[in-house]
C-alpha cells in the first residue's frame, strides 16, 4: 500500500530543494565576482542533489513508476508543494542570499533532527544534507553580516530583502495532518520543536548584522497545498519546457 | 585559441640588456620555468599577461552561452552536470586571473580592461546556444578544441600558466566527455533528437576550427611564443590535430560535419578540410559576431550589479580591521 | 578605474592527514572568513582537501631571486651531506 503522507513528505522536501535551486541556477555566470558565482552554483549542487534523492525515493513510495524526472518536470503549478519562500526571485543578491539564511537557518536543525527518523532512507540522506546546510548557513550568515554591517546601502538593500522575506518563513513551522500522522511514526519532525533554535540563529546574526527582527506579522501559506505566488509558473516554464515538448525524448 | 587577439602582431620590442636577454634564452631553452620573480624581458611580461588573461576572460565569457540553458536542462541529472561544467570554467578563469597576477596586474585592472573591450576574449563565445544539443557540442567541440591547446601550455616556459594550466586540464578532462555523452543519448532518442544535434554540429563546426586562430601562413607573430614556449605548436598543427581526433568520434555519434572537402589522406593519415570562412572569424573578433554585444552587456551587467556587494565585504572587512587595532 | 581592490589570499591545502599544506593557488576576498570560505567553494570541489589555510599575499615574504647565488649556490658544494657521496664495501648490501 502506498504511503500517501510519506510520499507527499517526500515531494515537499523534493520540491523546496528543486525550485530553490533552480533560483541559485539563475546566478551562475552572474554573480557579482567569481568566488562567489562559484560557491552560490556549489549550493545549487547541493540541493538538486537533495531534490533527486526525494523525488526518487518518492517515485518508489508511490510505486506507479514515475522516475525523478517524472515528478520533477511533468508536474503543473497546483502540484509543486514547495514552501513560497523558495521560489521568491532573486531581485538581488540580498534577496538571494536573505532567502538562502533563513531557509538553511531552518534546513540545518531539520536534517539534523532527522537523522533520527524512523525511515533509514530520509535518516540517511539526513545525515548527508545536515552538513552541507551546515555549510549553506555559514555561507549566508555570513554575507547577511556583512550587507547588514556593510555600507548603507547593503544595509538598506538586506533589510528590504528581510522585510520581504519575513512574511514567507511562518510556512516552514506548519504542521498539517501530513506532518503530524509522520511525527507520531517517529518519521518526521514536528517544525515546532526546532523553532527555537531558528529562532536563536536568526536572532543572533540579524544582531550581528545590525538589522532588526520584523514584528511578527501576517505569514503567508499556501505553499504545501499548491497555493502558489505568481513566480512558480515562471519558474516551471522553462525548467520544463523540453520534458514538455518532446514527451518521449530520453535525455 | 582563448587567445586568438594575440595572432595580431603586438609587441613592441623593447630595448633589453643583450646579456640578461642570452641568458633568459639559454633558461627557456633548458627548459627551465620561469617564476614570476625572475628576470623577463619585458615583451615576454605582456605577451603572458595578454595571453592569460584573454584566457581567463574566454573562460568567464564562456560561461554564458552554456548558461543559456541551465534553468533549461531537461533531466535534474544533465542540470548538475551542466553547473558543475559551467563553474570549473569560473573556477579556471579564476586560476588564470591569480596566475596574471603574479606579473603584476590586478584582477581588477584585467577586468577592467574586459568591460572596456581592451581585452579580447575567444571568437567560440560569441555564437549562440539555440537547442540543448549545443550545450553536448559545445562540450565536444569547444572544449575538445581548447584541451588540444590546453595540453601543450602545461609545459608553458611560465610557471604559474603552467600549474593553472596543469590544474585545469586535470579538472576538464569531464568536460569533453559529458557533451559527447550528451549527443551519444540524443543520438539513441528520438528523430527530432537527432535533429537536433545535426544541426547543433552543423553551427558550431566550423567556429571550433576557428578556434586554433588563423592560419600559419597569416599568423604573423607566433615566432616569439613558440622561441618563449609559451606555443609549442603552430594554429595549423593543433587544428589539424583536433579534426584528427574528432572525424572518427563524428562517424561514431552517427552525424556528418559540414565540411564537404573533409577527407582522408591516405599518405600522411590526415584529414584534408576545407577553409574556415576566414572573414566570418575577423569580423567576430572585431565584435561583429551575433552575440557579441549581448556578452559583454551580461558581463557588465553582472559586475556592475555586483559592486554594492563587493564595496559591502570591503567596507566590513575595514570596520572589523578597525575595531580589532582600536581594542 | 574606481574600485578598490579586494585583497589577494594565497590557499594552501592538505590532500590527505600525514601530508602537509601545498599551495593549490589564491583567491580575493575582503576578508579571512570569506577568504577560507571561497578557498573551500574554489579549491576542492573534488575532495582534494582534508585542511585549508589561507594567508593574506602580501605577508609572504620572498626571497629576491637576484640573491639566488648568495642564498643557494653555496649548499652545491657540500656533496658529503648526500648518502651517495658514500661507497659501501660489496658485502653490505644496504645502509
């Protein structure tokens, strides 16, 4: 029998880790100097990495044999259960690499949560991606720090980028039915237990960045049932066009 | 090559100390490396710096017809290999840009002297990326073109061209490999696939020859690089080398090259081509080419958008500096 | 030309334990932290490293290779410091 919540738990994580690299692909050759174009594609990397492991593994829960590219490229808007976050532009580096800080922020307890799963597949892919987004939040920390405490208008840039952004993380601590059936397996995690330690990562570099916290405010959702912002059909378009166009093609 | 411009005549022989000038000759021809320290004659000094950086500059303008399509590549497997490809080739114009460097020049001047259009960069870079078969023949050809240029420049008089250069090669040695893995699938798939890559190989044919420069008999200043060994074979022997190696695997993808006077000399083993259009090669050199305009307007797009950023670190760097000497 | 250079870093990598650092080859940054990280992004993206160190350029000092005479030549001479200066007699094989 198919496990629909822990194939659907697997498609989430897949589609975060797809889209947020798809948005880091955009920088390569872009980037404002060549270390950083190359350590932003090194994340990129990373999460497709990520992306390829779920989806595969979430193809075999679902056993209708639909392979990584299947799911990654033959799906619409309303089936991508990414968090909104991920698929917000990258209007600048600030943007990009605010976006990057807060989701690793949460990314690195999780997967470190998660190498205790009851499910040795997500334990194992846990156990590697906790110390890559152990690197991806060292890497954005840091230039968060340095925008913030920069110059003024690195300041007023990262800032904007934050107060943009802020509205987007409530989505990464929902737990629905989804979540919750999982967590009571020991599979997954419930995000509310590592708000905290979020919580103190951000605090601690916003301090360090010499930016303020956002007033908790109206957080968006909508991202895990399909509910997308505008971006995602942009980001799909081209991301999909060839598996779309030549259906039979193998590549 | 990446360095085509250099097949322009340019550089003025200074005055040098006969002695010194014997005795860096006798150095080269010992095969002896030549550290950034040493004594040089001032022509050999900007004939590098020209040289590794219209290197360095090809590898980073390269990265954007191949980045053309990395929000475009049709399996999440082709994606990362695409990326992983198009950051050695920022990873190698990094390397080169250090090894400038140790002559003298900062990696801004020589960016500087890019966005400016004072610097030339590879003639390959200015054509178009039009279907996915484009991102395999340009792993094939282009990158087959420059390692059978790279190789002999690991044994390059100068030594940090020669390590950047011994670092790459080791580091492109995929990259070859993937395109033709990449046509290889398109070739099993379907008809449209095939297509595809017929057409890819059809375009980018003959920009790959012009690759190697033109030729030796309109190459006027090879003479100093090949005394120097920084070039230790002429345009025309790498060309013909490259069109050697590559007819066979073209019998082997299944597709023919565009060349209608492409044939094997039994005698020499060669394969006879025909004339590059030597005309299309000078006036995209010149800045002609179709997206010409369109890379350097990314280029400075990218690195004008990317000032506030740089200024930023620099401008943290100095207030940590700063509270460090005044605690 | 307006901006300000960002500083060149030298990177120095070991392969393996029991190796010791060797130079791989530099980046800029603005400063250490970001130095060690571009080191790492840059310079081993294929397991080439267990350990990075990066020193700003400019603190390298060199020798200037003008004094190569003074500074090296005089060690030609000192062939008995080299085993093979040695002659065993046939019976002993090795030593």
């Amino acid at each position: 029998m198919t496990d629909t919540a822990l194939f659907t738990y697997c498609m989430r994580l897949a589609d975060d880790s797809a889209i947020l690299s798809q948005r880091l692909g955009e920088w390569c050759g872009h980037a404002s100097h060549l270390e950083e174009d190359i350590a932003l594609t090194n994340i990129a990397l990373d999460l497709i990495g990520h992306a390829r492991e779920l989806y595969t593994y979430a193809g075999q829960i679902e056993g209708k044999g639909r392979d990584e590219d299947a799911l990654c490229f033959h799906r619409v808007e309303r089936e991508f259960n990414n968090l909104l976050l991920v698929e917000q532009p990258n209007d600048d580096f600030a943007y990009a690499i605010m976006r990057q800080f807060l989701f690793s922020a949460f990314m690195h307890p999780f997967w470190e949560a998660m190498m205790n799963s009851k499910d040795e597949q997500l334990a194992g892919l846990a156990a590697k991606a906790e110390k890559e987004a152990t690197y991806h939040l060292r890497h954005s920390a840091e230039w968060v720090i340095r925008l913030g405490d920069g110059t003024e208008e690195s300041h007023n840039r990262i800032n904007n980028a934050l107060e943009f952004l802020w509205m987007y993380t409530g989505e990464m601590f929902e737990c629905d039915e989804v979540v919750s059936s999982l967590v009571a397996k020991e599979v997954a995690i419930d995000p509310m237990s590592i708000k905290h330690l979020w919580d103190e990562t951000v605090n601690t570099v916003l301090v360090r960045a010499n930016l303020e916290r956002p007033t908790e405010s109206w957080m968006q959702t909508g991202g895990r049932k399909g509910e997308h912002s505008e971006h995602l059909g942009h980001i799909l378009s081209p991301m999909q066009y060839l598996q779309r166009s030549f259906p039979q093609a193998q590549w | 090559m990446y360095t085509q411009a250099l097949n322009n005549p340019a550089v003025e022989a200074g005055v040098e100390d006969e002695e010194k000038l014997a005795a860096f000759q006798a150095r080269i021809d010992r095969e002896e490396k030549i550290e950034p320290n040493d004594w040089m004659p001032a022509a050999y000094r900007k004939t590098l710096v020209r040289q590794i950086s219209q290197h360095a500059h090809s590898e980073v303008v390269g990265m954007l017809p191949e980045g053309n399509w990395v929000t475009r590549a049709p399996s999440l497997k082709r994606k990362a290999i695409l990326l992983a490809k198009i950051q050695d080739e920022g990873g190698h114009g990094l390397y080169l840009y250090s090894a400038a460097e140790t002559l003298g020049v900062s990696r801004e001047e020589l960016v500087d002297q890019l966005l400016t259009g004072k610097a030339k960069y590879s003639s390959i870079f200015n054509y178009p990326t039009l279907n996915w078969a484009d991102v395999g023949a340009v792993g094939w050809l282009v990158d087959g073109a420059a390692i059978m240029n790279q190789i002999p420049l690991c044994r390059c008089s100068f030594g940090p061209y020669s390590r950047a250069m011994i670092r790459i090669c080791k580091e492109e040695s995929f990259h070859q490999r993937q395109g033709y893995d990449l046509l290889v699938a398109m070739m099993k798939g379907t008809a449209e696939q095939q297509e595809m890559v017929q057409d890819a190989v059809n375009r980018l044919w003959w920009p790959a020859l012009m690759m190697f420069g033109p030729s030796d008999k309109d190459s006027k200043h090879s003479a100093d690089s090949m005394k120097w060994k920084i070039k230790r074979f002429t345009n025309d022997e790498l060309r013909q080398k490259f069109v050697d190696a590559t007819v066979p695997q073209a019998k082997v993808l299944g597709i023919s090259l565009p060349d209608p006077d492409l044939k094997l000399n039994e005698e020499t083993g060669h394969w006879e081509h025909g004339e590059p259009d030597w005309d299309e090669f000078y006036n995209t050199i010149k800045g002609n080419g179709i997206c010409n305009k369109q890379r350097m307007k990314d280029r400075i797009k990218a690195h004008e958008d990317g000032a506030w950023v740089r200024e930023a670190a620099q401008a943290y760097a100095a207030k940590q500096a700063a509270k460090k000497s005044a605690a | 030309m307006s901006e300000q250079a960002t500083p060149l870093w030298e990177v120095f990598i070991r392969a393996r334990n029991g190796m010791s650092h060797r130079h791989a080859g530099s980046v800029h940054a603005a400063d250490a932290e970001m130095a060690l990280q571009a080191a790492r992004d840059v310079y081993t993206r294929r397991g080439e490293g267990l350990s990075i160190w990066v020193v700003p350029s400019a603190a390298i000092i060199a020798n200037d290779p003008d004094e190569k005479g003074e500074m090296f030549e005089p060690t030609a001479s000192k062939i008995y410091r080299h085993p093979t200066f040695y002659e065993l007699p046939d019976e002993v094989a090795n030593m």
